[in-house]
C-alpha cells in the first residue's frame, strides 16, 4: 500500500516479493510465424476449394445441343470460368470483408446488366440474310473485313453497329467513373459493361468467328441476348456466392470474434506500455537513451500498439457488414459501443506517446531526482487506479452496455488532483529551497510533459461514459442516417474534385483506346478494356506498380498452367474423368499458392492475385482441351500488356503526375497543415491565454486526428509506388531518404497532437477545481507574492522570435519539396538551405530583408572570425557590400537579392597586412569585396596566393554560408531560457495556477519537438 508521512519528509515504501508465473513468452521465433503460415495457408485454401466448386458449372453436358450442363442450350455467350474469377476477387480475409465485395461486385455487375439489357433490347445488331447483303454492305463500308489480326484469322467488323453501340457503352463507363461508387462496384460494372457491349456488337458468329451470324438463328434476337446478359450476371453472382460460402466452411471467420479479441487485448497493450514508462520515468537512474534495450522494447510496443489500432479499425468495418445480416445479436456486439471504445484506445495511445517524448525530453538535471522522489507514489497510485477503470470500461464495452457507472472513476479523479496538488506544492518547495535558476526550471519542462500526459490519459476515461451517453443507438435512426449520407455524396460537390475529374478523364480515354484495338486487332475479345478497368492507376507510380505486378502474375497465371493444361489433355486421352480430376487438382493447388501470396502481404500480393484468377480462366475454358497450337494463353498476355501500355501512355500524355512527384506534394500539404495548426494551436494560445473557441478547436480537432494522419498513410502508399517508376532523367529514388522523411513527419504529428491535447485540456478543466487548485497552490505564500501577470507582454520577444523561425523553416521546406527542386540532386538543395541559413542569421530583427545594421553585424562577424577587430571605415564596407548585392538601391536586400549575389559568387575576403599584429593597428586591415563576378565577369584579373603574397599581405576567404549553428534550434533555445526566467521572476511559480504551468509547459515542449523535427526534415532533404 501507498503511504505518505505527514511531514515533507516522504516515508520510505516497504514491500514483499512474490514471484508468480504470468503469460509465457516463447524465445523461439517459429511459435508466432508457424501461427501465421497455418491462418494464410487456411485462407488460401478456402480459395482454392472456391474455385473447386465453380468448376462445377464447367461440366459438359452429354446432349450434343447443349454445351453446358449447368445452363440452358441458348446460352451462347460464353465466358463460364467468370464465375471461379469473381469468387477469387471476392474472397475476404473474414465473412464481413467477404460479404462488403459481394455486395460491391454483385451491385457492378447489376448496373452493368441492367444498362446493356435496356441498350440490346431496344437495339437489335444488324444480322445479313444473304451474301448478296454482305457483299454490299462491305461495298458502302458497313463491314469491314479485318485480315491482319492476332489470331490470323479474318473476321469481320459492322462499323455502323459499333459506332452506334461505343457511344453508350462509353457514356455508361464516363458515369461510373465520375460519380463516387466504391472501387469495387466501380471496376466490376466497368468489367462487364465492355465484355456486353463488345460482344454482342460482333457480327461473327460466337463458336467459329470466320463466319457471320446466322440470320435465321433466333439465339441471335435482341430477347434471347438479354436473356444471356442475364445468365453472364448469373455467373458473376453465383461466383460471389461461393466465395461468401467458403467464408463459412470449415468454420467461419467473423471479423466480430477477431475485434473483440482484439478489444479484449487492448487494455492490456495500454498496461503494459504505461507501465514500462513509468518505470523507466519514475524509477530508472540513466536516460532513455542510454537503455539500449528498453528503448527498442518500448519502439516495438508502439509499433504493435499502433497496428493494433489500425488492425482494430479495419475489422470495424468488416463487423458492420456483419452487422447488417444479423450476426451482431447472435455475437453480442454493439457497433455504437466498441467504435467510441476503439477512439479511446487511439487518445490513449497519443497521450502515451506524449509520455514517451517525455522521457526523451528529460535529462535527469538536479532537480528530478527530488521532484521524482516526492512524486512517485502519486505517479503510481494514478497508474493503477487508471489501469483498473479501464478494465472496468472494457468490461462494459464487451458487456454492450450503452450507460454505466464506474466505480474507480472517483478514486482515479481524486489521486489526479492529489497528484497536481503535490506536484505544484513540491515544484514551489523546490524552487525556494534549491534557489533554482533558469537551466533548473528548463530541465523540469518534460516532468510537467509527463504528468500532463498521465493526466490527460486519466481525464480521457472518465470522459468516456458521458460521450457514451451522448451517442446516438438507435438502429432506425442510424440506418436512415447512413442512407441519407450514402445518397447525399452523390451529389456532394466534395466527392467532384479536379483531380478525381482528371483520373477519370484519364481511364476513359485509355479504355477508348482499347476498345477500338479490341475491335479491330483482337476480334472484339475484351481482354484489353477489362484490364484497363481493373487496373485503374491514379498516377505513373500506381500504374507502373500495379502493372509490373500484374505482369508478374500474367506470366505465372498463363505460362505454367497452360503447359499444366497441355500435358493433362495430351496424357488423359480419352478419359474424360481422369482430365477433370488432374485438372481440379491441380487448379486447386495453383490457387493455392497464389492466393497464399496474396494474403501473406508484401508487395508480390496482387501478383498473387492475378495469378490466381487468370490461372482459372485458362484451365477452366470453354472446350476443357483447347488445340494444341491455340493462341488463346499468349493472345491474354499480348491483350493485357496492351491495355498496360495504353493506361501508363495516357498518364504520360494527359496531366502527367508521378508517385515521386506526388510523394513530395504530400510532403508539402502536410508541412502546410502541421504550420496552420501550430500557428492557432500555440501562437494564438499565447496571445489569448489558452482561450479558444470551440470551431477553431473542432477545425484543429479534424486536421490532427483525421486529415493529417491520412495523409500520413497516403504517404506510405506513395512511397512504396515510387519505387517502381523509370527514373529516365531523373535521379536515383532514394527510399533511406524517404523512409526518413515520412519518419519526421510521424513525429511532427505528435508533437502537433501534444500541442492539440493541451490546449483541447486547458479548456475543458472544471471551474471548480480550477479554484480549488489555486487556492491550494497559493496557500503556502503570501499574497505579495502572488504575481498573475499575464504572458502575453512577458513572452512578445521570445515567442515572435521562434515562431519567425519556424515559419521561416516551413517555407524553407515548402520550397525544399516544391517544384523547383523535383529534379534538383541534394547538392543544390543543401546549397539552397545554407543560404537560408545564412541570410537567417544576419537578419537580426527577422523582418525578411537586411538592412545596412544586418549587414554591419555579418561584415563584423567576419572580422572576427578572421581575428581582426576594426576600429573605423566599417561604414564604407557596408556601403560597399549593398551597392554590389542591392543593385536597385533600395536600402535593403531581400532573399532573393542576396541568393542571386552568392549564385553569381560572391567572396568576402580580409586580408591581413603581415608587417604588424592585425589586432593592434587598424590601419594595417583591409577588407576586400570581391565583386567581379557580378561587375565584371571577365575584366577582372584575379590574383593568384602566391603574389597577393608578394604583395605584403595575407588574404583569408570567408564563406558566408559557412554558418555554424541553426537559427531555428537558437531560437527555441532561447525561448525555452526565456519562459524560465519569465517563471522565477517575482517568484511566479508560487502564483500561477497548476493548470497554467501545465498548459505553458506543454506547449513550449511540444513547439520544442516540433523545432526539432523541423531542423532534422531540413538536415533529411540535403542528403543524399
């Protein structure tokens, strides 16, 4: 038990050991990866027994006038094996995801269907009677016979039938781009939509195309091929079914059990981390640093701690769809309580990274020790009262009660007042007995960082029930609210952005492109739309990532089985069953180990993925051995590097925008939103004493928790898709770089998230215990004492002046990864930053131009570097200096001014007279401005070392951009030194409000981190 002496004198804690055996840990790494290849392995094969069971619908029936003998013997179309396709594409990781692409893919394919049946039922393709009408009709152009085809074959084309069609056909493409279906709805209309249109338009005949449709065929009436579009969306929806079913068997897979395990282990995961800090803050003697060990340790946990979030998200979504047929009652889940409990588990894990900046922050000066020592106990009562409730939470939320009352709420409230009593009555102790002094006051700034994030962590809890309460659960009402928000973002002018325009734009003239090649080269065979259509790239880098990939599992899904496939048929002779059976077998296998690939992860997954459902395409065709010189497996390939070919020249040719490109561009509307924020989060706090209104606060509220952080992850993406782009001309990519950029600005969303949580804390503190806490804090001194000045004057300097600075850097940055410098190599980007560099520290009053007193103190610092001291003429050299660099005679010289002077080379040189001491006769000094390269390029003779010399004296160069420190790390510096001071001055420690420190503390803190990482993104983009 935690006690406390009633003197200041802290009583030493006594305890037991008790050794006790917890949860085992295995040392050996097969114990979680052998886990992990059974659960893949199980899905693929789910897959495989998908594809098994389609191939049921592929039997051949005896009747000589019915092919298949799952279908009507006026089913004409073909194409059966898209049913083993669409139930590979739908197979989800668990029944939710399963069931979200059937639902997309059965909603493309009706769309589809229904458009192509409206068209061919009112439009019926011209069918010829008699040669005598084919004969005319190639007369007057109507038809037209191709001869050079891939397949050598000729055939022929009704070009007034396909010119009526492609209009429909492209209008219906144009409008599922444009309007914001999901992306599976999106490609499985488009899919179907071509392979309707481009077949039936053909005037071939569908089982031999040398030949011409029978007119006297009724299979080929506009009401039989409506009949078979229906059947082909049979196909798609019958695929989608089997892979729902196999979702089930041999169990099923519910993301709901995998969320709630996953809720279940989630106070633990927020224990365990809490713990380690705690124990590293309040009781380890060495910085985090210098525990090697437990700085990976702790890394880890936040690694895994974060994918669990993520992981916790993503199966929310498969649970909804879980939801929506009925599995929630049965499973005891309730969406509206485990969504709020998951937001809480994510501000938990911001305020424990808040905590472990802290500990990174902290460098053990002579004060912690005392304020650790005092503190301890009231640390680690709020660590265990903390972990208790949210055990209790956690039970409610598994439990799905919607109102609830936490018994260690009260508990936990009043050991975090106790704590910030403690902490303000010891920090005034300390601060009079010890006589602290400014470096004692900045070495205490991550201790209040600490608490502020225990008491952040605690007050996100005790929050909890109430926004629990405030949550609407009512299944109606939330249902007619999801369908009103669905049908509103169809006409939300959001969703119609230029980009997203431009990307549609961009696919449908790549699927023009080939539809026309489908037509005229491949005897309307729609390979190389769909491929275009599925492959739907929104820059050069996804194309090129996803096409690279594509072709990987194009060759490994065409090549080996179709050799598979010959071998079979060429073996199994006339035993039809022994065909089918090494056929399913080894389609099974195949399916397998692709889909295997695929839900192993990395970047191979979508080959495996294209693998598998080409894989069934080719061993599932429509006769079950096709001839031994068919064309068909390598016509697949020729089609769909094709439709590759035509996506990637489109981007090239229409708004051409590469992932390296975009990846920068990123970079920049994230620097752009992390300044907006860090401007009202921490500049307008000051000025307004940590007022702010609750729009501005919500504003700030959906950059840090929502726009930022998916920025972050389009990054990622960004990154990866980068990596696949011909660099042609440009430079090599440099992922170290880039992992290393995207690291930066992880952690400048943190220190951003710290400034957010404080001052999102400052205003929600009880006016009550507000009064209570100053009232406690301000008992122990007099009322002369007490000083409550307000900062806003104390800080104007301090804060201006790091705040100049960090806008100053972000602009920096802005331009870093602006146009200018796409194709720049690091050598001009770091010439770029010491320029800025250097023109930041010679404008002292940081006004953006430097005038003759900026220009004095640069020429001054250069005596002194070069051991001189003058005593006059300083004023001509000034003079000297601007009527070179400031050619327009303004009085003052601007960056780009000054950036052109030293492009163009500019060299200030000192030169030393050897016949006395530099330092005692200011005659003996000379300052030489070298200006010719700026005058005269070409008239001015340079003298070599040799005769300056001869000549009497000793001439050093200095380099202006040989700076020696960062403007921006000085500046925080100096604000840091400033608060402090601001602090001890008239003993205002002893007046403030515990609140007030805490919020003050935090905040220089978090701008402390943010300079930091600024310093360090600047340092990343000038290296190689």
């Amino acid at each position: 038990m935690l006690q406390r002496a009633g003197s200041k004198v802290l009583a030493p804690l006594t305890g037991r050991l008790r050794i006790n055996v917890g949860k085992r840990r295995p040392v050996g790494t097969d114990a979680k990866s052998r886990q992990i290849f059974k659960a893949t392995l199980g899905l693929a094969m789910r897959s495989g027994l998908g594809v098994l069971l389609a191939s049921a619908f592929m039997t051949q029936s005896s009747d000589p006038q019915k092919l298949w003998a799952a279908f009507p013997e006026w089913y004409i179309l073909g194409g059966v094996s898209f049913v083993a396709v669409s139930c590979v594409i739908a197979t989800g990781r668990n029944v939710g995801a399963t069931l979200c692409q059937v639902f997309q893919q059965k909603l493309g394919i009706a769309l589809a269907f229904a458009f192509n049946a409206l068209l061919f039922y009112n439009f019926q393709p011209r069918l010829f009677h008699s040669q005598s009408e084919v004969d005319a009709a190639l007369a007057d152009g109507t038809l037209l016979r191709v001869t050079q085809s891939f397949s050598g074959e000729p055939y022929m084309v009704n070009n007034r039938d396909f010119c009526t069609v492609l209009p429909f056909m492209m209008g219906f493409n144009a409008l599922i781009l444009t309007l914001p279906f999901a992306s599976g709805t999106r490609k499985f209309a488009m899919v179907n939509n071509l392979f309707f249109a481009l077949t039936v338009v053909s005037p071939n005949d569908y089982k031999d195309p040398t030949r011409l449709k029978a007119a006297n065929n009724t299979m080929y009436q506009s009401e039989t091929i409506v009949w078979n579009l229906c059947i082909y969306m049979c196909l798609g929806l019958i695929g989608v079914t089997l892979s729902f079913v196999v979702a089930w068997i041999p169990y099923p897979l519910f993301a709901i059990r995998n969320l709630q395990a996953e809720t279940l282990a989630a106070s633990e995961t927020i224990a365990e981390l809490l713990r380690l800090m705690v124990d590293a803050y309040c009781f380890k003697k060495k910085h985090v640093d210098q525990m090697h060990f437990l700085r990976v340790k702790l890394q880890r946990k936040f690694e895994l701690a974060t994918a669990k979030k993520d992981a916790m998200s993503s199966l929310l979504q498969d649970a909804w769809w879980e939801q929506c047929i009925g599995l929630a009652s049965v499973l005891h889940f309730k969406k509206t309580v485990v969504k709020p409990y998951i937001t809480l588990y994510a501000s938990l894990l911001n305020s424990l990274k808040a905590m472990s900046q802290a500990m990174r922050l902290e460098r053990y000066d002579r004060l912690h020790r005392s304020f650790i020592l005092e503190l301890q106990p009231d640390i680690c009562a709020v660590q265990v009262h903390a972990m208790a409730l949210l055990q209790e939470i956690s039970h409610h939320v598994h439990a799905g009660h919607t109102q609830f009352h936490l018994e260690h709420a009260e508990a936990l409230e009043r050991h975090v007042d106790h704590l910030l009593a403690r902490f303000h009555a010891t920090q005034t102790a300390l601060y009079t007995k010890m006589h602290a002094t400014p470096g004692d006051v900045e070495g205490t700034m991550p201790l209040h960082l600490f608490v502020f994030a225990l008491e952040s962590l605690a007050g996100a809890m005790l929050e909890f029930p109430e926004m629990l309460r405030l949550k609407n659960h009512n299944t109606t009402t939330r249902i007619h609210h999801f369908v009103l928000r669905s049908l509103q973002s169809f006409v939300d002018p959001a969703q119609y952005t230029l980009g997203k325009l431009q990307i549609a734009c961009k696919v449908w003239v790549a699927l023009l492109l080939a539809s026309f090649a489908s037509v005229y080269v491949f005897g309307f065979a729609s390979t190389t739309a769909t491929t275009i259509a599925y492959i739907m790239g929104n820059q050069i880098g996804g194309s090129f990532g996803i096409s690279l990939l594509r072709a990987v599992g194009v060759v490994a899904g065409v090549i080996v089985p179709s050799i598979a496939l010959f071998f079979i048929c060429a073996y199994g002779g006339e035993h039809r069953a022994l065909v089918v059976a090494l056929r399913d077998i080894f389609l099974f296998l195949w399916t397998t180990m692709s889909m295997y690939v695929k839900w192993k992860g990395g970047l191979d997954a979508y080959a495996g993925l294209v693998s598998a459902f080409i894989a069934a395409g080719i061993l599932l065709p429509d006769d079950m051995c096709p001839a031994p010189g068919s064309l068909t497996s390598y016509a697949n390939i020729a089609q769909m590097t094709l439709g590759v070919l035509l996506i990637v020249s489109v981007e090239l040719l229409l708004w051409p925008s590469s992932a390296f490109i975009l990846v920068r561009k990123n970079v920049q509307k994230h620097l752009a939103l992390v300044q907006g924020a860090f401007t009202i989060l921490f500049e307008h706090s000051l000025k307004s004493e940590g007022a702010m209104d609750p729009a501005t606060l919500d504003e700030m509220r959906v950059i840090v928790q929502t726009t930022v952080p998916s920025l972050l992850a389009e990054q990622e993406v960004l990154r990866k898709e980068a990596m696949f782009e011909p660099r042609l001309w440009r430079l090599a990519f440099s992922q170290r770089r880039y992992d290393k950029v995207i690291e930066t600005c992880e952690q400048l969303l943190v220190h951003t998230m710290i400034l957010y949580k404080v001052v999102l804390w400052f205003q929600h503190q009880r006016p009550q215990d507000v009064a209570k806490r100053m009232s406690t804090s301000s008992s122990s001194v007099t009322e002369d004492s007490v000083v409550l000045t307000s900062p806003r004057e104390a800080w104007t300097f301090s804060t201006s002046d790091v705040g100049a600075a960090i806008h100053d850097t972000f602009d920096t940055l802005h331009v870093l990864f602006g146009s200018q410098f796409w194709y720049a190599d690091v050598d001009q980007a770091a010439l770029f930053s010491q320029m800025k560099e250097a023109f930041r520290g010679a404008d002292s009053d940081r006004n953006g131009v430097l005038d003759s007193s900026d220009v004095k103190g640069l020429l001054l610092r250069i005596f002194e570097q070069s051991g001189a001291v003058p005593l006059d003429a300083l004023d001509q050299y000034v003079a000297d200096f601007m009527d070179i660099v400031d050619p327009t005679k303004s009085g003052s010289v601007s960056f780009p001014a000054f950036m052109q002077a030293l492009e163009n080379g500019l060299l200030l040189e000192v030169e030393l007279q050897s016949k006395a001491p530099p330092l005692k006769r200011l005659d003996s000094i000379q300052v030489v401005v070298d200006a010719s390269p700026l005058l005269t390029p070409s008239s001015c003779e340079v003298l070599p070392p040799m005769d300056i010399e001869i000549l009497g004296g000793v001439s050093h160069a200095y380099d202006i951009l040989d700076v020696e420190t960062c403007s921006l790390l000085d500046a925080t510096t100096a604000m840091r030194h400033s608060f402090a001071s601001w602090v001890l001055e008239a003993r205002r420690f002893q007046g403030l409000p515990m609140e007030e420190l805490l919020l003050l503390n935090s905040l220089i803190s978090g701008v402390s981190g943010i300079a930091t990482n600024l310093a360090l993104l600047e340092e990343t983009t000038v290296q190689p």
